[in-house]
C-alpha cells in the first residue's frame, strides 16, 4: 500500500514539504517562547508571545481559507514562505547586532502566524489534487506520522542548541525550513481547482461573502454540519485536561517524579499514535462519519481511565486507548473534509475546521481552568472523558436515525 503511495514524487514533495515546515514551526514556536523569557524574565509577556501566534488564526483564520479559494494555490504558497523568511531572519539579524527586543520577537510572531493563515489551508487543499481517492486515507496517515513524530522528536534537538548556546539559530533553521519548502513545492504539479475565469468571476464577489457561502453549503450537507459541531465538543472537552490537567495530576500523584513520568508518558502516547496512524489504511481505506465518531468514543474512554487510574499500569492503557482513539478520528475528519467538500471549497473548510480548533482550545482552557479551583483534576478527566462518549454516543444514534429515516423517504417515493 505504502510503496506505491511513495512512488509518487508530487506526494513525496508534499510529505517532505509538510515535515520540513513543522520543523521550522517548533523550534520558532520554541526560540519565540526561549528568547523572549530570557529578554523580559517575565511569564506574562512570554504569555503574550504565545497568544500572539494563536491569535492571528482566530482573526484571519476564515478570511484564509476564501483567499486560498481564489487564487492559484501554487504560486500562493511560494510567495508566503519566501515572505516568511525575512521577519524570521531579521530576528537573528537584530540580535548580532544586540539590538533585539521584545516588540521585535511579537511582531514576526503576529506577522508569521498571519502569512499561516493563508498557507495552511491552501496547502491542506493541494492533497486531494495530487492523491487519487483510493490513496486518500494511506497519504492522510503518513502527513500526520511524519508531522507528529517531527513535534515529538524536534524538541530534543532543540533542547541541545539551547545547551550550546545557539538559541537564536533556531530562527536560522526555520528561515531556511521556508527556503527548502518553497523549492518542494515548485517540483509538484497539479490542476488548479480554479481556472482564470473562475478567478475573475469569484474576485468580484467579497471575501465574507464567499465565507458565508460556505457556512451556507455546510449547513445543508448534514454529515459536514455533525462533523464540525462534534468537532467543536470533542476538542472542548479535551484540551484542558491533556495539555494542563494531565501534567497537574501526575505531579500530585507523584510529588517527586511527576514530571519524568509525565514526559515518559507522553512518549509512549506518541509511539501509540504513530503506530495507529500507520496501521489504519491497512483496516479502512475509506473512513466515514460513523469511524469518526468512533475514534472519538474510544478516545474520551481513554480519559476516563486516566481519570479512575489509581496506578502507573491504568495511566499507560488510558494512554494507550487516547492513542487508538484520536488518530482515527483525526484522520476520519480529514478525510470527510477532503471528499464530501467541493474542490474549490476545501480552503474554506480548513481554515474553517482550524478556527473551531482554535476555538474551542481557548474556551477549554478558561472554562477548565476556571473549574479546577472548585473540582478536582481526576474528576474533570471523568467529566470530560464521559461528556465526550455521551456526545460520540449522540452523533452516532442521530446518524443512524437521519439514515433510517432517509430510506424510509425514499422506499415511500419508489
């Protein structure tokens, strides 16, 4: 299956493109939150640095995607990582010269995150012009493989520049990260979704006008609908506690070694995931709604084991069934995305799909945050865990109901 996938040099250039740019992406993510503690000694401004790469994604993220709509996406993805070089570059710039300060760090984060905002669902759109249908779900596998195992494995490389001393050639690798994507890109061919009438016709409607469009088309096509809103929940429920409550409760639970364990974890959740995404296509070449809410019901299962985990061995299979769980709902997503969505409408649904993300990690953090100071840790992991089953649990009946009573409308037409 995977050998004649990697035959393919449009799909290898575009897995060598995503993974070079999420390269880039994690040592800027971490040179921005490195340097700018070193400069300020200042959690909240470091907190600002952060909130200012997540923020140009709910401002823009929507207007991305119907930019990416109407345009060529070749030459738009070129132009934005040449564009990305120089706000990274004059970083390490500023700083040889000693002059580097914190406004400087906050605006190429702002103006960066910005340019994402146009690349990223273009770029997620290019994938079914280049992949056939019956390759969809192995090439989904592999993006995320790739991308997933470059975060795990990044910041150890990361950490020994640090150590060297180096921390600001962090920004040098990325620079060159836009430099080697941008040639990949140039070496794929593909037919645009959009020809240049098409062009002229869409550039004399508005910009918000286009992402109403879409909110319209997705509100009638009821699998996309579900799939959105489900989204939406199951994110909720679950940023909170992995990115703040699961490091919190091994550190009560393990006063002394919390933090190894929590990072041991971690990398066998990784592992898991990388070895779920690989074996998937091998099950199902074509993921649907009902695998999707699947993944996910599997998913919050593992929350709430991590919840009622009274040892080390339950933290390892609450673990190991979140690791089962999330790649394929993952990959379901974005497999329903890239075939139920019109070809010149996949921008729009990307950028989409990443402000609902975006969204509801904010809204998790502050609800769950604010909730942690009244309930406990394993008490959300139950709540959490159980809200995401019951919503898994909803969807999958209301589909199977929506279905029956479709065929029943059509046997009373025949």
């Amino acid at each position: 299956m995977y050998q004649r996938v990697l035959k393919n040099k449009n799909i290898m250039c575009y897995l060598a493109g995503a993974g070079i740019s999420q390269l880039g992406n994690v040592l800027a993510g971490l040179a921005f939150l490195f340097i700018s503690y070193g400069l300020t000694e200042s959690a909240a401004l470091t907190s600002i640095i952060a909130i200012s790469q997540a923020m140009p994604y709910l401002l823009f993220g929507l207007i991305g995607g119907a930019v990416a709509d109407r345009v060529h996406k070749k030459r738009m993805l070129v132009w934005i990582d040449l564009l990305r070089i120089p706000p990274i570059f004059s970083l390490v710039i500023f700083h040889q010269m000693g002059t580097l300060a914190f406004w400087h760090l906050l605006t190429a984060a702002f103006m960066v995150q910005s340019l994402g905002c146009l690349y990223n669902p273009a770029y997620r759109a290019v994938l079914p012009l280049i992949t056939p249908l019956d390759q969809q779900t192995a090439v989904n596998s592999l993006l995320d493989t790739v991308t997933r195992g470059i975060q795990v494995l990044t910041p150890v490389f990361a950490i020994a520049m640090v150590n060297s001393g180096n921390t600001i050639h962090l920004y040098t690798i990325d620079a060159l990260t836009y430099l080697v994507s941008a040639m990949l890109i140039l070496n794929m061919h593909w037919q645009e979704a959009i020809g240049e009438q098409d062009i002229n016709k869409v550039h004399t409607q508005g910009i918000f006008r286009s992402i109403g469009l879409f909110v319209r088309w997705a509100k009638r096509e009821e699998t996309i609908k579900i799939l959105f809103v489900a989204t939406f929940w199951m994110v909720f429920f679950n940023t909170w506690v992995w990115q703040v409550g699961l490091l919190l409760l091994l550190i009560d639970r393990y006063p002394g070694n919390g933090q190894e364990l929590y990072s041991l974890i971690l990398g066998w959740y990784g592992a898991g995931v990388i070895l779920a995404n690989i074996a998937i296509p091998y099950f199902w070449k074509t993921l649907t709604l009902p695998l999707y809410l699947g993944g996910s019901l599997v998913w919050g299962i593992g929350l709430v084991v991590l919840g009622c985990a009274s040892n080390l061995p339950f933290y390892f299979a609450g673990m190991f069934l979140a690791a089962a769980g999330l790649p394929l709902s993952s990959l379901a997503r974005v497999y329903l995305i890239q075939t139920l969505v019109p070809a010149n409408m996949l921008g729009r649904a990307f950028s989409f799909n990443a402000v609902l993300l975006y969204g509801s990690n904010v809204l998790s953090l502050a609800v769950f945050g604010a909730f942690v100071s009244v309930v406990g840790i394993q008490q959300l992991f139950i709540i959490c865990g159980s809200l995401m089953v019951m919503a898994a649990l909803f969807y999958l009946v209301r589909g199977i109901l929506t279905e029956h009573a479709r065929r029943k409308a059509v046997k009373a037409l025949e």
